[in-house]
C-alpha cells in the first residue's frame, strides 16, 4: 500500500539554526521551546518504505536549505538540498526502509531572513503492507492521572488533559480499519509509573467496555515500547484520537520527550489514503485564508500554506470538514480546494458545521495543494478541521486494446477513464503499424 504524505510548516528556521519536523500535525512548534528535536520522532507501526522526498518553499531564503530524513535519530541518505533562488527540490534515488518500533523525523538545517522564519512544505512517500499514521510526544511534568491526546490520522497535535474530545482531533477520510496502536517511550522505561494507550473514536474511548473494541495498550516496568493488534472499523466523518496516560508515579518535569504513537490502518479499497489537518486552526470570519498541515494561524498569504505533491502524483477524491461551530443563519464559508493557485472542481458553500464535497482532481508532480475559505456575510471564526480521501495513481490497472496500434494506453480507474501515458505493448498485435505511437 502506497501513501503520500504531503504538509507544510510555518516559522521553521530562524538564521543559523536547525529545526526538527515531526511528520503528523506538530510543525515546529516544539523546538519553539527547547533544542530537544527527539520531541518531533514518531514510532512506525509497520516494516515499509519511504522514498521520493520532495520540498518546496514559496519564501526567500540565503545559502543552503536542506531537509533529512531521521530514522531512530540517525541521519539517512533520503535528502533534499536547494540553493538560493531555487524553490523546489526532489530526491527520487534514495530510500529508506524501516521496521516496526523504528522512528522516524525531519531535520531542516539552513539560513533564511526575518524573525518570522518561513514556510517549508515536503511530500514523502510510503509503501508497506498497512498505511501508518502518526502522533508525536507530549512533555512537561506528567502526574498520576495526567494524559495527553489529539488527531492520529496524521494531522493532529497533542493537547494536555483535554476532554472527552482534544482541539486537535483527526476526521477520517477513508473507510476502513485501524488494525494496530504503537507506542514508544523517548525518556527511558516507565519504571514504577505506566503509560497506557487507548483510541477514541466519536468521544468514545475504545477500551473493550460497552461493545467498544479493545486498543489498550500499556508500558510497564522496563517496557521502552508496547503495541495491541485489533479491528476498529472507521468510516468518513468519524473523529479519531489517540490517549496516553500516566499512572503508578508521577513524573516530574523534564522537555524530555515522553511516548510517541502511530497506527496501522488498512483502507477498504486498499489503495485510497488519508490527508488531514486542522489542529484547531483559527480562522476569520472577516479575511480569506488559507489552511493546510501545519500552516501558520489565520494565514492570509496562499504562497505560504501551499504544501506540495510527490513524484508520482496523486487523485485527490474529495473532503469533509468541520468546524468548531456551525455559522449563524445567512452566513457561510465558501471552502475550495486549491491546485496551482486555481479554484478545483472540489468547492461547495459551508453553511452547517459539518461538509462533504466529492470530486477527482488530479495533481501531479510538484504541484501546489491548498485548502481556501472565503467568508460570506461575516461568519463566526473559530477551528477549521478537515480529512481529504486520495490515492497515487499506478500504472497497474485496466488495459484498453486499441484497434490498429501495436500500444494501448493503461487506465488506472475505470469509472474515471484515467489513463496514464505508458506504453503497453498489445499482445495481438506484433508488427509495427502507420501511426504506431
């Protein structure tokens, strides 16, 4: 199974300096605080493969800009450097392949200009028998009864001791099953205090009680990671999140980064993907924005929320979103999905707090994908969250004989007559014809 995953990050580097990325929701905000870049690692449920890395920044920068992959705080050779003047980037001969209960984060290393530092968006690439998704640690001081949770679809964050439903919950895009919940500790074992990991789907936790499925997974003791195998079906809009809590001891302050999540999913057609965000994002009711993961708060610049698309594509099949509250009578949000700074087929007019628009769109290779919301009659501002459905196209698919041609073109989708442009040798023809392509 094949996933992109595609984000862009505000503010990520200040002059001299390096900045570690983590690859669900968390942008940068947590080497805001600390050069603790172990904060960003998230663990992978699953053996796979990333490859085809690609960056872009649509802000000028001075020098060198470089951004690594980190596999388990080593530096791999998936790498993409671009110099000045240059905004785009791709590394399409390397890979890196991971096991289950390695982690993995970004380091961006470079110059830039302005205390504001600047927006970098990358795609990645990952192939393996489940898709996975991620989210990163909590830290600070954890007392007996303290948790932390957010969105696990990738698009999340944590917040600390939230309800029953944290800011930052995930709305799921894809239908299918959440089949395995990983954890693992970056401060050493729990020792005589526990780390329990549960899901919460729809404000419900997921701990085997009330006909709910069973995802508890613990650490105890000497315990540095602990993982639970189950089936938790999800379908297009539910909230998912994830919770770990502290108990047996409490734990004292420290910006050590404590466990770090992810889960293995299997969508139902086994090829469609998952991209989401709106970790709480605010948004006016006054001023057009632009929302992607993780863009800046009430972003007026589309250049700077615009993240971009991998080596191979993809076919973005439509969006669900919700917001915080449902605007008032006569007013709306006017939500587009963007392509190259162009309105896409995917737009409809949000008058309630939740909305669905279906559409295929399709994008290619280094192109620029952001979410637009115009406000109409001043609606209320608030938390944006949103989960796109996609899938990469392949050149695995139907074949369309073409009368009088040695080739036929491949079709990925029957129902759209997607074709790619490849050559198919035609198996019942075996001379060259006029006009053979």
């Amino acid at each position: 199974m094949r996933q992109q995953i595609t984000k862009v990050n505000h503010n990520v580097l200040w002059t001299g300096t390096e900045r570690a990325l983590s690859i669900d929701g968390q942008g940068n905000a947590a080497t805001d605080f600390s050069t603790n870049f172990e904060l960003a690692r998230i663990p992978i449920p699953i053996s796979g493969t990333f490859r085809n890395l690609t960056i872009l920044t649509n802000y000028p920068f001075i020098g060198t800009l470089t951004l690594t992959l980190y596999k388990n705080n080593v530096a791999t050779s998936l790498s993409v450097s671009i110099q000045q003047g240059e905004i785009r980037g791709t590394n399409s001969s390397d890979s890196v392949t991971v096991a289950t209960n390695d982690d993995i984060h970004f380091i961006v290393t470079g110059n830039t200009i302005g205390f504001d530092g600047y927006p970098i968006a990358y795609s990645i690439e990952f192939e393996g028998i489940r898709q996975f998704y991620g989210l990163h640690s909590s830290w600070g001081t954890k007392n007996i009864g303290d948790f932390w949770q957010g969105g696990i679809l990738g698009g999340g964050s944590t917040q600390d001791n939230s309800g029953i439903q944290s800011n930052f919950y995930s709305i799921c895009s894809v239908s299918g099953a959440i089949k395995r919940l990983q954890l693992k500790a970056f401060n050493g074992p729990p020792g005589t205090g526990i780390w329990t990991g549960q899901l919460i789907k729809n404000s419900v936790i997921q701990d085997g009680s009330g006909g709910t499925i069973n995802t508890t997974t613990v650490m105890t003791g000497t315990d540095e990671s602990a993982s639970t195998e189950f089936h938790l079906p999800i379908i297009p809009p539910d909230i998912v999140e994830v919770r770990v809590t502290r108990t047996g001891s409490n734990l004292p302050f420290s910006t050590v980064p404590l466990v770090g999540s992810s889960i293995a999913f299997i969508p139902d057609d086994g090829s469609s993907f998952m991209l989401t965000g709106g970790d709480n994002n605010a948004i006016s009711g006054s001023d057009i924005g632009w929302r992607f993961n993780d863009n800046k708060q009430l972003e007026t610049s589309e250049a700077r929320s615009n993240s971009i698309i991998g080596k191979d594509g993809v076919i973005i099949r439509g969006i669900y979103t919700r917001f915080n509250s449902a605007p008032s009578p006569g007013d709306s949000w006017t939500i587009t999905v963007r392509k190259n700074y162009t309105d896409t087929l995917i737009t409809f007019s949000a008058t309630n707090q939740t909305g669905l628009m279906l559409a295929d769109v399709e994008y290619n290779h280094n192109d620029e994908i952001t979410i637009e919301l115009d406000p109409v009659s001043n609606p209320t501002n608030g938390g944006f969250h949103w989960g796109l459905a996609a899938f990469i196209p392949s050149f695995s698919g139907i074949y369309k004989l073409v009368d009088g041609q040695r080739y036929d073109k491949i079709y990925t989708n029957a129902e759209l007559g997607t074709t790619v442009n490849k050559k198919i040798p035609n198996p019942f023809i075996r001379t060259a014809l006029i006009g053979d392509e």
